[in-house]
C-alpha cells in the first residue's frame, strides 16, 4: 500500500467518524549495514520501515495513534484510537492544525545510492584492515562498520497541507582495541555524511586516540582549571538542551523562564539554532506541526533572545513561534527541539587555551551523561578522562575523575573559546557543534 | 501472524545461500502511553509496533533483515535478503517444525493496554495528585502510565515453533521542589511484567509521595564533598552498582569479542567473599522476566557469582558459538527491527550475612546512598559510572545530613573485591537497560551493601 492509498483510507475513516481536522505524519526507512571482527564481516544488517501517526483534533483536543501495521483494518482502527484518546485529554493548551506557511525553503539534500549488501561488506574489510595496519598494539575485539540510511518523512493534513523531505546517509565506525604490556585501551570514531571518502582519517584517529589513553593516571582531587573540548561541550550543551524549550519553561522545568532580555551566559557566548547548517546531513524546511523553519539567535553575546517554541506554547506563553516542533520517531507526540544547535566559535586558538588553562586539564570524554546530569536542576557529576596540561602543553593521559558543577552557571563562568568548531553530536536532522571551551575553577574528585 | 508452514518455507528461504541455522522473530506489539503534566491529561498515545527479523549464521557470521511487510511475500523477500549475503554455498533445507508451548509463569489479571481508560486515568491523578500535594514547595509533578502488551512468535531451523507474551506495566512520578529561585526533583517509578494488578501491590497514592519526597530532601539537601571514601549503597536500584561495574562484562556481547575484563575468569575469585550475584529471568512478574528469550529458550535462573568466584556468563546463540558454552537464556532485543544479544533480566546481589544497622555503624565517615540513578560502562576497561539520586553524609556510624549532586565512579573489578558488607533487605528496582539490541526492561537488585572505599564526585 502506497502513502496515497493510506491517505485516502484514512481521509475516509475520519470522514465517516465525522473527524474533520487531521494530520499525517509518515516516515519510510530503509537502511543496510555491515560489521566486521577479526580479520572477516561479522554481521550484515537490513532494514525496511514504514511508520505512521495520524493525529486528529476533537472538541479542541488533539489526539494520537500510531501503527507499523499498513492494513486497512489498522488504520481505520486507528483514526477511532485517536478520536478516542482525544476524548481524555485535559490541557488547556490550544490545540492548533496548521494551515501552512506561505511558502518553504527549498533544499536539495543530497540523493545517495543504497550500496549493495557486498559494497558495504568490502568497505568495511577495508576499515578493518586500515585499523589493523595503524599500529602493531591494535588487538582484537576492533570492530569497523559501515551503513547506509534513506529516510523519507511525509507530513499532510486535512487543509490540504502536503509537505515532504528525505535524506540519505552514510554511516562509518572505526572502533579500536589497543592493548599494550596487558592494559587495553579503545576508542572510536564515527562519521555520518554523503560519502564514504577518507576512511582511513577514521582509523587513525581511533588507533591513535586509543593508544594515547594508555597509562592514564588518576588525578588528585581538587579545584582545576579546564579545558573542555568542542566535543564534549557539544554532547553536554546537547544534553541541557532542554531547557531552551519554551514547553519546558512553561512548566518550570527549566530556570530560564522569562529571562528573555536578560544576560544568561558569558558576553562571547553566542547560540544558534540553524536548521540550513552545512553541519546537518539533511536540512530542514518544516517542522513536525508543518511550519516553514528559520535560523534563530537564542542567546546574543551572552543574553537569551528567546527560547525554543512550537505553536501551541508560543500561543500561551505569548511569544513567536520558532518551528521548533519535532518529533524523535514517528510514534512519538510532538515536543520541542533543536536542528543544528552551536555555540559560535571565539577567537582564541586552541594553543593559547591550553597555556591559559595551565596546570588544569582536557577533558576529552565525559561519560554516562543521561544519569550524570539533571536537566530540572543544571547539576552535574559526570565521569570524565583527558589529559594534564602543563607548561601549555598537553602531558600524560588522566582518567577516573568526576567534573562537577552546574549548566547554568558554567554558561555564566566560560572563561575562552577556541576558533574552531566541533560538530561533537553529528546527525541527519539533529546536530550540536561547539568550540573548546576554557572554563576556570571546576570541582573535580579524582584519587 | 506466523504459521508454521509459512515459517518453514521462508527459514528455508534464509539458509538457500548456504547458511547452517535460521531463525524468525515475529512481532505484535502494542503500547499505550498517559501522560499527565500540570494536574492534567495531557496526552494519550497508542502505537502498535508490528514486523520480522530475520536471521541466519554461517559459523559466527550473521546476516540480519528486518521488515514490517509480515505478508508470506514481504517474509519471503526478508530471507532472501538474509540469503544474498550468506552466498557462499547452496542449501537445500526441508523442515518440519514442532509447536513448543512453554508454561506461563507470569499470569496477567487485568490486560492493561485495553483496559477501561477511565480507571487507567485514576490510577495516574492517584499517584500524581498525592505527589501534589504533599509539600507546598512542590511546584510540578509529571506523570505517566507506560503500558506494554506484546506477542512474539520465534521458529527456527532446529524445528522450533513457539510464542509468548509479554505484558508490562509501569508508573513513573517525577516531582520538582522549588524554592528560592532553585529546583530540585526527586522521581519513583515501578514496574512489573504483570497488568493493572501491579497497583495491588504499589498504591499510586504511594509513589507519587515517595516522588515528592525524594525532592524535598534533595530541595534541603548541600553539594555532596568529593573525594574518596567507603559507601552504604542501599537496596532496590542501588543494584545499578552490579549492573554496570559487572553484569555488562559477564554478557557475551562483550565476553565472547574478548573485550571484557571479565574474559578467561570462570572459576577465579572476582568479588569480595560475601557476594552471590544472579541472573534470573523466571522470577514471577517481575519486569525483566519472561518465559522465553526472543531466541526460543527458556529463561533460567543463573547463579553468576557465587562467594564471589565467576560461575557464568550470561550468553546467547552467537556468543555460544563464538564462547563454546551452552546458551543461557539471555538473549533480548529491543523490538524487531534489532537483532538480539545477550542480556541481564533480573539481576542482584542476593541477601548476605551482615545486619543492616552495622554496616551503617561500621563508617566513621562517609556516604550513604540512599536512592540511585542510572549509570554506564566501559566492559574492556571495567571503568563505569553511576549517579547518586538521594545521599546522606554518614559519620560516626550514624546517618547525617543529606548530600545532592553526587556520582560514584570506579573500575569494576576492583569495586567488586571492595564489597566487603552484605546487608539482609534484598529488593528490587526497575530500569530500562541500553545496548547493541536496544533498551530492554531490567531489574537490578541488592540488599544494602557496603563499599570500603570508592571515589566520590561532588563539589
């Protein structure tokens, strides 16, 4: 069944249960992929995906129901599931179907083949072998895969709305065991993009980041200057990232409620939201609620411009939407989120934050994220490894450290940032970038 | 959704290139989900999740293809997927399978996805509402109701044909505490592999206070000091500690790449004498329980540790074959669309032989960990991490301020000879577990335990 099939069954049902205003939101995945351990492919992997939610409006109440399932019995079941489910829902909210923008950006993503199950098989052989080759201490357990990804997600509505986007993706994993006078040591790298160029730059980077992990120390407890890399702030500005969400302010989940206008981080912190980044794989001309995107300023030289907003909240809090309505998966309800979001980089190269942060340490990994950090309250304590700074240079690797301390004060505290940026959380439609950050005084437990 | 003659023909399909064993995982699943935020309804979602996998090996090769298309077409087309990539021979396969039923141990009493709404509804303003109001400086309370009903049929190229049910209920509370410009939160979220009937044995009223109480003392709570020192780690989801500094180093996934500290350690000393730990997927609706594994095999109960030497890993077909050990009832995955891997279900420390009140007075000073949060590991270096969700300051052998903001790090293999108090109070806690086949249900469990020494972060 095509998706204009299950339009017109689900345009029919609603029609009989008297449902007027709806929407469709249908995402179709096909992907491929292949492993590798030792010196052979260990697995190869294939997906074929159809998903869709049909959400509809009854007494000013949006209701959801979703299904994997492509019968006609299913989706008819479906639009009665939703009907019913709206019947329950109790928010004052203004439940709002948009009619659509006046008009939407056109891009043009990328259109890339799905290789053949035995493409992938020799290129990742190939990753494997270039792993091997990096360094007599690469031991088995190395692991190399590649992937590729099509996603094509369509969104309409009962206004007649019909809006559509696709992205293709390529996936390659350099995952290295080093192991050397018994201690083992890994680490990985992982590119997502439109080719499969270069993938040696992956192997070297994971052989050589492993290797220079081994013999880390621990580090004595105490208070440090840091040195935090474009990555890692990437992953940490990506798990805070909700408290930029309106919806989260709205209910008090998130400390910057109404500190629009107000200085929420140092003046060279500036943050964008940017759904046409070359950063992303795919660019986004549409949101989840079917409005045309736009690139937002959310904080200027360290003062909020706004937060990020779907309509509904953008209605009751007053403000002007940001189409920042998203959905993780097509079952998922809509919640607010980034595209590209970074921190613009500063004008410090990465050597003069080294010696300014002298006797401190690079922090290249944190770790556990999503139990080590609370979004309500900005704390965190997170396991973290890296390396000593001394004499403005990077010395012996440390590990077995806690960083701790707080999101929202650490905006305040950024000390220097680096000129080059990071895409530390790379994605199709997600993405989060960031320059090293200096950050003095942090409260670290070590040995 | 899968007959055993449309089984037959396409297990037949998927091993056509050459392959020596494939298996069918079908899939019917489906899920509610209530949501309540500000006092009120806020959302009700209702999915179903329906589709095969596909798999076949070759020696330790596997090829995987999964569908949603369940028609004896769309099947068909999935194994050949499978048989273009293990092509390195021909096989003419004729089977015949056999119906295994495998006994229900895990009983359901109210079916909890169709279940009456208005009373779901109840249930949940229940929990919320007293979570509300317990303090005046609660300033939020989310709810939800997360409702799972999922059949699975599994049939494979050794003649199996069987099915099972999984059914799950979970309510999960999360309270913020505000004052002063500050906020704090504070969260309680059991689950059980069983209906409506869990909330016989957890009051809604009862977890939405526990929720709020957590908050409110987080809400008094001073930062946690850094540093290192010995630690009371109580009972229920204070088993993460196990969970991460060992269970993901005894699963296969890891053990059988040798890329876990654990390899090579069978009969050896591994944790302080007083730690039995277990793996066990038949306890009675418990929420990592089930009847078989989503490769056909009974779930068993499996002594990992005993009097801290290593007795066995956790292993599923592949690692059987990479390991040479028999499979144990532990492969899981997250729905269709992932290929299984081994992994824990009910995992614990059992009781040992330490009163609760002495291992508190043994610390002159130190932490107790009263409630804790998730964590992660490394299984080749054993390195992991885990939050501490609610901490009190102990010194002098008695229990003393509470502490917020801390997290607890370590090497697994050392923690594990550090555990030198095992206390009387077993209970469980409930997470959802993330690895290569997805996220899983996991309990994690212990009684209270003490650690001599372990490195503190805090501030």
């Amino acid at each position: 069944m095509d998706f204009s099939e299950i339009k017109e069954i689900l345009a029919d049902a609603a029609n009989k249960q008297g449902i007027s205003h709806y929407d469709v939101y249908y995402v179709k995945n096909n992907s491929a992929s292949a492993e590798t351990f030792k010196d052979a492919i260990s697995s190869v992997s294939s997906e074929n995906s159809i998903g869709l939610c049909f959400r509809c409006l009854k007494d000013g109440k949006f209701g959801y129901a979703s299904c994997e399932r492509i019968t006609e019995e299913e989706l008819c079941a479906l639009v009665s599931k939703a009907a019913e489910n709206a019947t329950y829902i109790e928010s004052e909210d203004e439940a709002i179907l948009f009619e659509g923008s006046p008009s939407y950006r056109e891009v043009n993503n990328k259109v890339l083949p799905m290789p053949s199950a035995t493409e992938l098989c020799d290129l990742a052989l190939q990753m494997q072998r270039q792993t091997y080759a990096e360094s007599e201490y690469v031991t088995d357990g190395t692991e190399c895969s590649v992937g590729a990804t099509e996603i094509s997600i369509d969104l309409c509505n009962s206004y007649g709305l019909t809006l559509h986007k696709e992205a293709y993706v390529y996936s390659a994993v350099s995952a290295a065991v080093v192991s050397k006078d018994g201690e083992a040591e890994d680490a990985y790298e992982y590119r997502l993009g439109t080719s499969f160029d270069n993938t040696k730059e992956l192997s070297e980077k994971a052989v050589s980041k492993a290797l220079s992990k081994l013999g880390a120390t621990e580090l004595p407890s105490g208070i440090y200057p840091i040195v935090l890399s474009g990555k890692q702030m990437s992953v940490l500005l990506d798990t805070f990232s909700g408290v930029f969400s309106g919806k989260s302010a709205k209910l008090g989940l998130s400390l910057l409620k109404g500190k629009e206008g107000e200085k929420i981080a140092a003046d060279i912190v500036t943050l964008v939201d940017d759904p046409y980044s070359e950063c992303l794989v795919a660019k986004t001309p549409f949101d989840a609620e079917g409005v045309s995107t736009e690139t937002t300023a959310i904080i200027k030289d360290g003062v909020l411009q706004t937060l990020l907003y779907d309509l509904s909240t953008a209605q009751a809090m007053e403000k002007k939407p940001t189409a920042n309505a998203s959905k993780a998966g097509y079952s998922s309800a809509i919640v607010i989120s980034p595209y590209y979001f970074g921190i613009e980089a500063g004008k410090m190269s990465f050597d003069e934050l080294l010696t300014r942060a002298d006797g401190g340490v690079y922090v290249t990994e944190l770790k556990g994220l999503h139990a080590g950090a609370n979004a309500v309250t900005g704390d965190f304590s997170i396991e973290s490894a890296g390396f000593r700074i001394k004499d403005g240079q990077l010395a012996e690797p440390v590990k077995s450290f806690t960083i701790a301390g707080n999101f929202y004060d650490l905006l305040k505290n950024i000390d220097c940032l680096s000129d080059q940026i990071t895409v530390g959380v790379p994605g199709v439609f997600h993405a989060v970038g960031a320059p090293d950050v200096l950050l003095k005084n942090v409260s670290i437990a070590g040995k | 959704m899968l007959n055993k003659i449309i089984a037959a023909e396409v297990l037949a399909k998927a091993m056509s290139g050459g392959a020596d064993f494939a298996e069918i995982f079908c899939e019917l699943t489906r899920t509610q989900s209530l949501s309540l935020v500000d006092s009120k309804i806020d959302r009700i979602t209702d999915n179903v999740i329906s589709g095969v996998g596909i798999r076949a090996f070759k020696g330790t090769q596997t090829a995987y293809a999964s569908t949603c298309d369940v028609t004896r077409g769309g099947l068909l087309a999935c194994a050949q997927r499978v048989a273009d990539v293990i092509a390195d021979g021909k096989a003419s396969v004729n089977l015949s399978l056999t119906e295994r039923i495998f006994p229900n141990i895990h009983p359901v009493e109210v079916e909890p996805v169709g279940a009456d709404m208005k009373r779901k509804i109840d249930l949940l303003k229940a929990g919320c509402f007293a979570a509300k109001g317990y303090d005046a400086h609660i300033s939020q309370v989310q709810g939800t109701l997360a409702l799972v009903d999922r059949t699975v049929w599994i049939a494979n190229s050794e003649e199996l044909f069987t099915s099972d049910r999984h059914v799950r209920t979970r309510m999960a509370v999360s309270s913020v505490a505000s004052d002063k410009g500050e906020n704090q939160s504070g969260s309680c979220s059991p689950g059980r592999g069983m209906g409506l009937e869990m909330f016989e044995i957890f009051k809604p009223e009862d977890i939405g206070a526990e929720a709020s109480r957590h908050a409110m003392v987080n809400l008094r709570a001073s930062y946690c000091p850094a540093g290192r020192m010995p630690v009371a780690i109580e009972n229920g989801f204070g088993g993460v500690i196990f969970h991460e500094a060992c269970g993901h180093s005894l699963e296969a996934t890891s053990v059988g790449t040798g890329t876990s500290q654990m390899c090579g350690k069978l009969g050896q000393k591994i944790a302080g004498d007083k730690v039995t730990a277990i793996d066990d997927g038949t306890m009675v609706g418990a929420w990592g329980s089930v009847n078989i594994d989503d490769e056909g095999n009974p779930t068993k109960r499996n002594v990992l540790i005993e009097n801290g030497v290593l007795k066995q890993y956790m292993i599923d077909r592949l690692g059987s074959r990479r390991m040479g050990m028999p499979m144990t009832g532990n492969s899981r995955r997250q729905d269709y669309h992932y290929e299984p891997t081994s992994r824990m279900t009910n995992t614990y420390i059992d009781n040992g032989p330490d009163k609760n009140e002495d291992i508190i007075r043994s610390i002159e000073y130190g932490l107790y960990a009263k409630k804790m949060g998730g964590g992660s590991v490394n299984p080749l270096t054993g390195d992991f991490n885990f939050a501490v969700s609610e901490g009190y300051i102990i010194r002098n052998g008695e229990i003393c301020e509470p502490v917020r903001g801390a997290s607890l790090i370590g090497n697994g293999s050392q923690i594990l000879m550090d555990i030198d108090m095992v206390g009387q109070n077993l209970a469980t806690g409930q997470g959802m577990c993330g690895s290569s086949s997805g996220s899983v249900p996991t309990d994690v469990g212990q009684p209270l335990i003490r650690v001599s020494s372990i490195t503190v972060g805090g501030r």
